[in-house]
C-alpha cells in the first residue's frame, strides 16, 4: 500500500507572512522525518490562513506518521469540508482508514478520489490492498490491473497484483507478477518476500530460499523472511538446523513472534532436543494459549518420560476441544505408559466414540492390551486398524 499525499503550494506574489511558505517549510521537515517540527509550521500556517485546505491536509499527514490517526482524521476530515474536490484529502483520510482496518470505509474514499481524478493510479492500488483485506480478490485485481493501464512501469502494481493472485492459490501467475515487479524495481525486498513464499506454497524450496535471501540482503531486519526462509529450510533434507538458526533471528528481531517460537520447538523436537522444545512451547502458550500448543507440547514430554505432566497437558487439550479424539487416544497412551491402564482403555474407548475411524486409538489400545498379555483382544484391534487404513487409502486413489 502507497503512503501518503503532501500538497504542495505555488507561490505567486511576494507577501510577508505568507502560509506557502510555512507548508513548503513543514514540506521539507516531512520528508526529513521530522514530524512535529512540520506540524509546527503546519499550525503556523493555520493562524495565519485558518481556511486553507492544503495545511490541514499537509498537517494530517505529519500526525499519521507519528501514529496520532485520529488527530490526522480530523484534519483530513476538515480539509475535505474546507475543499470537498480535494482528491489528496480523501486519499489520506483512506489510507488512515486502511491502517485502522476500516476497509470498507476507506474504499469508498478511495472512490471518491477516483471519481474526481480517474488517473489517480495510487488510489487504485490502495482500493485494491483494502479489497485483498476484505477478501475480494478478483475486484482488488481489477483495480491493479487499471493502474497497471495507467503506469505499466509500476512495480508496486505488480507486485500487489501478484499477493492477490496468491491469495486465490494462483501461485503461477503470482510469480509471473513478481518477477516483473523485480525487473521494474531490483531492490524491492517485499517482492522477492511475497515471491519466495509463493515458492514455498509450491514446494519449490531451494528457489524460494534463494528470494528470501535476496529479500534479506536489501531488508536485514524482516522477522517474516526469516521466519519464512526457516519453513523452506525445514522442510530440506539436513537442514534443520538452519532453519532454527532463522527462527533464532527472527525471535531476536521480535519478541513475541509466536508462530517462530512454535516452528523453533517442532524443529528442535526433531533434532531430539526436547528440553529446548518444551521451553518454546511454555512461550508460544503464554503468548496465546491453544489446544495445539498443549497437544504438541504433551508429545514432547511423552518422548521423555514426562507421563504425568503430559497428562496434564492433555487434560487442558479435552477441556478446550471435548471432541478431538487424538487427544484422548494419546492421553491414553501416556497413561498406559505410567501404568494407569484402566483410564488408559477409557480414553481409547472415549476417542472411538468420538470417532470410530480413529485408527490410533485402535493402535494404541492394542499396544496396551499387549503389554498385559490380552493377545488375542490386541490382534483384534490391530485387524480393525489395519482394516481403516487399507479403507483409507482405497478412498485416496478414488
């Protein structure tokens, strides 16, 4: 999405005082970041000429930048009433919108501004990000596709075009669009981002990591790319280690990346390093808490001998989803470990109930009744195990 719209002004006859002057100021100040002296000139501006549209809007812009969103509104809101054809003032005012998640709103700003200026090419990308938010793909890609019209050397077009394709699983002609967003602008990081993770959605990994490293190389401080360069790493044969060194950089560059946390944990439980596992596990649930993360959790704990507080793990599984019957056959397999064998057998009874083609709880149930030497009851269950996963595969080649 295109940020926002400084109005610039034409300074025609040499007066004292003059509000041109201090916008033109506030300008510079702007584009140096520096965003309070700005509003300052802006305010100047104001006293001197309260009705001129340009330095509410020009003043708005500088309050958004320092995340004042409702200040800036109704700055915007105020230059609009002072010039309702001012087509800059409502672009503002729906790339505020956007930020706030106000889509729909901002997309009939982004109307507005359309309606008075129909070659107002970044008006039609920014209506076309807020439609991607909205879900409506296929209009979003119409937008993309005028500005395209409009400037056909428009990088960020293309590469907008692309994420909407991907977003409908047109991972293809998504990279087509990347690549040439890439042609029109080599260092465009987001580009070769979005292109990797398309990459990546069609298991071309080693391809996709060679766009994240690029992406990396013009933006070394994305915790995404990272994060994303350590799935496609993972997913490489011998490379797991690699990708926890990313999930690392990622959770250095954010704190509180949750998913980073839980795909450093999977990793790790891999590489048989499940005391580590366990601890990322303990913060990606203290940063949201959810039945997987208790499940995946409790895994870890079997593989080392952890019955009792993987138990408890699972305990918290049922209560936050009753009907998943996985988790009952496995909390049932951590109890038989411990020897608690007649809850074992209720649990596995409780996950066929929940679910008869659940082929673990069979699998289970079977490996316990072998441990007490009830044979002929364990080969009845592996039978029927065996008997839903032949019934399974059949299905898949239909």
């Amino acid at each position: 999405m295109l940020s926002f719209k400084l109005s610039q002004t034409v300074k025609t006859d040499p007066i004292d005082d003059d509000p041109d002057d201090y916008i033109n100021q506030g300008n510079a100040k702007v584009k140096r970041g520096q965003y309070e002296k700005a509003i300052e000139d802006y305010n100047t501006a104001i006293k001197v000429e309260p009705h001129n549209a340009i330095s509410y809007n020009n003043r708005g812009a500088a309050k958004a930048m320092l995340n004042q969103y409702d200040a800036a509104l109704a700055d915007y809101d105020f230059a609009i009433y002072l010039e309702p054809d001012y087509a800059d003032a409502y672009y503002n005012r729906g790339y505020i919108k956007d930020e706030l998640e106000l889509y729909q709103s901002a997309i009939g700003d982004y109307d507005t501004v359309i309606q008075l200026k129909s070659n107002y090419t970044d008006a039609y990308i920014n209506r076309g990000a807020a439609k991607v938010a909205l879900r409506q793909y296929e209009e979003a890609i119409k937008d993309y596709d005028t500005a395209i019209r409009q400037k056909p050397h428009h990088a960020i077009a293309y590469c907008s075009r692309g994420e909407a394709k991907a977003e409908q699983g047109q991972y293809e002609e998504a990279i087509k669009d990347y690549d040439i967003a890439i042609s029109l602008k080599i260092d465009f990081p987001e580009a070769y981002k979005k292109r990797g993770d398309a990459k990546l959605e069609l298991e071309q990994n080693e391809e996709a990591i060679v766009d994240y490293d690029s992406a990396i190389d013009y933006q070394p401080e994305n915790a995404d790319v990272y994060y994303n360069r350590g799935r496609a790493k993972y997913l490489l044969t011998g490379m797991k280690k690699d990708a926890i060194e990313d999930y690392d950089i990622a959770i250095q560059l954010q704190p509180d990346y949750r998913e980073a946390y839980a795909r450093r944990a999977e990793a790790k439980a891999e590489q048989g390093q499940y005391e580590e596992a366990i601890v990322d596990y303990d913060v990606v649930i203290r940063l949201r808490a959810t039945y997987f993360a208790y499940e995946e959790r409790a895994k870890v704990k079997v593989k080392i001998g952890q019955y009792e507080s993987a138990i408890a793990d699972y305990d918290v599984v049922v209560q936050l989803n009753p009907n998943w019957a996985w988790a009952y056959s496995d909390r049932g397999k951590a109890k038989a470990a411990s020897g608690q064998y007649k809850e074992a057998f209720a649990d596995y009874g409780k996950a066929i109930k929940l679910n008869p083609d659940c082929i673990s709880a069979y699998l289970n149930r079977a490996e316990a009744k072998e441990e007490l030497g009830l044979h002929e009851a364990a080969k009845q269950d592996k039978d029927k195990a065996n008997h839903l996963f032949k019934t399974m595969l059949d299905r898949w080649k239909k």
